[in-house]
C-alpha cells in the first residue's frame, strides 16, 4: 500500500482530501450558526435546542465515532493487511448488523426516558418549565439521529481503513445543509426555529447514511444482515470498545458536568459555550480532526505490519504539522475572537453582549487549542496499538482535573471558567498521554524534530502577532464596529496579512512541513 511506501506523503494527502471536504462543512456549519443564531438567538430556546442536541451527540461519540471506530479500524486494518478481503466483508456486514440493532434499542430507551434524561443532564431547566418541557420534546424528536449516524460513522471506519477518504469526508456536509434548508423553509410553517431545526437533524442524518451505502458496496462492502457476531474479529472489536466506551465516556462526562453547571448560571450560558466551541472547533475539524482520520488507519497498518519506522515517520510528521497549523491558529482566535463573533453571529436575536460573553468565552477556549489538536493525533495512536485501556487511565485523572478546576473556577468567572477548565484537563491530558506513548514503545518510536518544529512555529507565529497588533493602529481599523460588510473588510485584510506574515517567515526559516505541503500541491497540480 502507498501508505507504507510513503507514509508522509499519504498522510498529507489523506489529510488534505479530508481537511478540503471538512472545510466545505465547517463554511456551512458557520452559515448553519448564523441562521440559528438569527432565529434563536442566546434564549431558552436556544438553550433547550444545543442539550436536546447534545445528546444524541454525546451517543454519537461513543457509540459511532468514537468507540466502535476507534475499536474497529484497527482489527479490520488487519484483516485487510492480510489480503482477507472476503473475511473483512462478512466482518463489516456483521458489525454494521450489531450496530443497527443496538443502537435501535438505545434510541427507544432514549425516547422513553428523555425526561429523565434532561433532568439529568440540565437540572437548572427545571426551574424553567417552559425550557424544560422543549428539550425534553426536542430530545425525543432527534434522538433516531444516533442510529443514523452510528450506521454512518462505521461506513465512513470501513471506508477510511480501505484507503477512501473523500465521500466520508464529505458527509457531514449533508447535515448542516439540511439544517440549513429545514430552518429557512419549515421555521415560517412551524413558527418554531427549534422544532424546524431538530428535523433538520434527522434529514441529515439520513442524507449521510444514504450517501455511504453506494461507495460501500462499490468497494465490496455492500451492507447486507449477518449475524456472525461469534466471529474471532467481532468479539476483539468488542472487548477493545469496552475501555474505549469509557475513555469516550470520561471525555463526555466532562462536557455534559460543565453542561451541567451551567444550566445553573444566568440564562444564555449553555449558548455562550457552544458558539465558541463552534469557532473552536473551526481549526480542530479543517486539520486536527482530519490529521486523526487520516492517521489512524495508516498507523494501524504499520503496527499490523510491525513497520515501526513508517510508524514513527507518522507519528511524527502529524505532531509537527499539528504544531505549525495550531500555534497561530491559536493566537489567531484569540486576537480576532471579538471581530469573528460580531461579523458571524451579531444579528437578528444575537446582540452586542452576545457578542461580548461568546468571544470572551473563545480566549478561554483557546488557551488549550493545541491540546484539543494533539489528542486527535495521539489517542488514536494507542488505539492503532489495540491499547484502549490507557487512554481511559489517563482519561479519569484528566476528569478530576476537570472537576476540580471547574467548582474552583466558576463562582469567580461563570461560564468562563468552565470554559478554562477543559483548556487545563485536557493540557494535562495530552501530556500524561504523550510520555506513556513514548515509554510504551521505548526505543521502537522516535518522535523527531518537534522541538525545531515548536521553536520555528512559535517565532513565525510571534511575528504574525505583532502584525495584526500594527494593522489595529492604523487609522482605518481602529473605528468601533460598524456594518458587517466595513468589519468584514477589516477583518479580512486582518487574516489575510497574519497568514502571509506567517508563511513568509516559514518559507525563510526554510520550514520543513511547509516545504512538504508545497511540495504536494506541486505534484498533485503536475498530475493534473
């Protein structure tokens, strides 16, 4: 395979195609954002919607992304490292046959008990019936989506570890283009943003699911009944999902405690934190997110195989390129929180303090960036190892970390503070995790040229600071906000000299990643 061949360069690749396709999605996420934010605004009913949401979204990360692919690619990896072509089949037409009928349980348990749920997850809603009672109602309508788009995430698992990224990649899109299009046509039939969007959910998780199933059978993986679940594969997948269940599961009980607490905080709070996670998760998705697709069946191959070298080359290329995408993503948001936010969401429903309270909430978010970044390339790593178990280990310790910072935090900076525990957990997590890798595989691992990587990051990145410092002093961009067009502008003119600044000083620190990211696109424009 051409990832043993070239590892570096297929990472890049694979990377790319799914970085590409995940842009196009975020674009639309933000557009998505805004005609929520327009409709909904930082209200009770906004609140209701993002928990009843959350939920199935919480599932989701456990059940389909999460665990069972995290569980799966790398036993299924194997079995196609080894030319069993036709065993790899029946293994993922009885895995997709054991997800369907789990999960269907799971969304009937789900419908029944989702005023136990809401209490649960929102207690403080109870204070508020009419809050309450339309999550509760919200909750039961979307919760069919964590079957959907369980079925979706082991397509997209099969598909990834076949070496096709594309069509999985471009999936999600589907979602926020049915969101979209439910909220713009159905909220003047319904006179109800939140109940037009919760069917937009359901849209788009059936758009996904139908979208996959053509690729899966033209790769000979057609989704067809097969109930071998005492299949050698099948229980391995099974045993590696327990840890990783709970792994998943100490990272979600950390959002949905901060949820928690803030449905105890003033109106608005729980809005507050997911628009700036949006903005967070902006840079993860487009790099981070797509660098720990890409990399998870690459690296299980090479454990399958035992190539360590084409490991450790990987493993290593993906810390430096997530170390040079990150770092100025990071100061980025931080120095342009307040412009984006205004320019993003200032409408309709969502006003200036909105605006105030969610890019506050951004700086908070991220200070811890590049952690958020890092565990997307280092926890699929163990899994690519079958190691589910540390993860979780170390999971818990960042859990209480969580927990402590969080009580500590709060009662001084409300929202903010929950906002600064996760940065700090997760910090805490991604190192904890870093040196058990690289005492796990000794001397088999060499993760080479990330401090260089740091060093020359952190300059261009300082550089690129200071010129966005200079443009805020210049006389046309020092006015107070104004329309979204004149803001657009500036801000526009703000990004595209911080990005410039940055890739010249790259180009003359003669930046390796920068070199293999030019040197790709060369080659992929000579092929065409």
């Amino acid at each position: 395979m051409a990832t043993q061949k070239n590892p570096g360069r297929n990472l890049i690749k694979n990377a790319g195609i799914i970085g590409a396709a995940t842009l196009l999605s975020r674009i639309l996420g933000f557009v998505r954002d805004m005609v929520t934010a327009n409709y909904l605004g930082t209200s009770i009913y906004a609140d209701a919607f993002f928990v009843a949401f959350r939920i199935p979204n919480l599932l989701r990360r456990l059940f389909g992304e999460g665990s069972l692919t995290a569980a799966f690619v790398p036993v299924f990896s194997t079995y196609l490292a080894a030319g069993k072509r036709l065993e790899a089949r029946d293994i993922a037409q009885t895995a997709m046959t054991l997800t369907a009928i789990c999960l269907t349980l799971v969304t009937i348990l789900g419908i029944i008990f989702s005023p136990l749920i809401i209490s649960f997850i929102a207690p403080g809603f109870t204070a508020t019936p009419e809050k309450y009672e339309l999550a509760v109602f919200l909750n039961r309508l979307m919760f069919p989506y964590i079957l959907l788009i369980s079925l979706v995430a082991l397509a997209m698992g099969i598909l990834n570890a076949d070496g096709h990224f594309l069509t999985p990649a471009i999936a999600p899109v589907l979602l926020n283009i049915c969101m979209i299009g439910a909220a713009l046509t159905l909220t003047p039939l319904l006179n109800d943003a939140s109940l037009a969007l919760a069917i937009g959910v359901l849209a788009g998780g059936l758009a996904q699911l139908l979208l996959q199933l053509p690729v899966l059978k033209k790769h000979g993986f057609p989704w067809r009944p097969r109930f071998q679940f005492k299949h050698p594969a099948i229980k391995r997948v099974i045993v590696l999902m327990g840890p990783s269940l709970i792994g998943l599961g100490i990272t979600q009980i950390t959002i949905f405690f901060n949820t928690l607490l803030a449905s105890y905080l003033v109106d608005g709070s729980i809005s507050y934190l997911y628009f700036a996670d949006r903005l967070i998760q902006f840079p993860l998705g487009i790099f981070a997110v797509a660098l720990g697709t890409a990399i998870l069946p690459a690296l299980s191959h090479a454990a399958a195989e035992k190539k360590w070298h084409d490991f450790s080359t990987t493993f290593s290329l993906a810390i430096r390129l997530l170390m040079f995408i990150t770092l100025p993503a990071m100061a980025g948001l931080i120095i342009l929180s307040k412009p984006v936010v205004f320019l993003l969401f200032e409408r309709g429903h969502f006003g200036a303090h909105s605006t105030d309270m969610v890019a506050q909430t951004i700086i908070a978010y991220a200070a811890g960036l590049w952690a958020y970044a890092a565990l997307r390339v280092i926890v699929p790593a163990f899994h690519s190892l079958q190691d589910t178990k540390t993860p979780v280990k170390v999971g818990a310790i960042a859990l209480l970390v969580n927990l402590v910072c969080a009580f500590s935090l709060m009662h001084l900076l409300q929202h903010l503070g929950l906002a600064l525990a996760t940065a700090i957990s997760s910090a805490v997590n991604c190192l904890l995790l870093l040196i058990l890798l690289k005492r796990r595989l000794g001397q088999e691992i060499k993760i080479e040229g990330c401090g260089r990587a740091f060093y020359q990051s952190l300059l261009a990145t300082t550089v690129m600071i200071l010129i966005i410092i200079g443009l805020n002093h210049l006389p046309l961009m020092t006015s107070g906000y104004q329309s979204h067009l004149h803001e657009s502008l500036r801000l526009a003119a703000k990004i595209f000299c911080g990005i410039a600044s940055y890739f010249l000083c790259a180009r003359l620190m003669k930046n390796p990643e920068l070199t293999q990211l030019q040197s790709l696109i060369t080659k992929r424009r000579k092929r065409k």
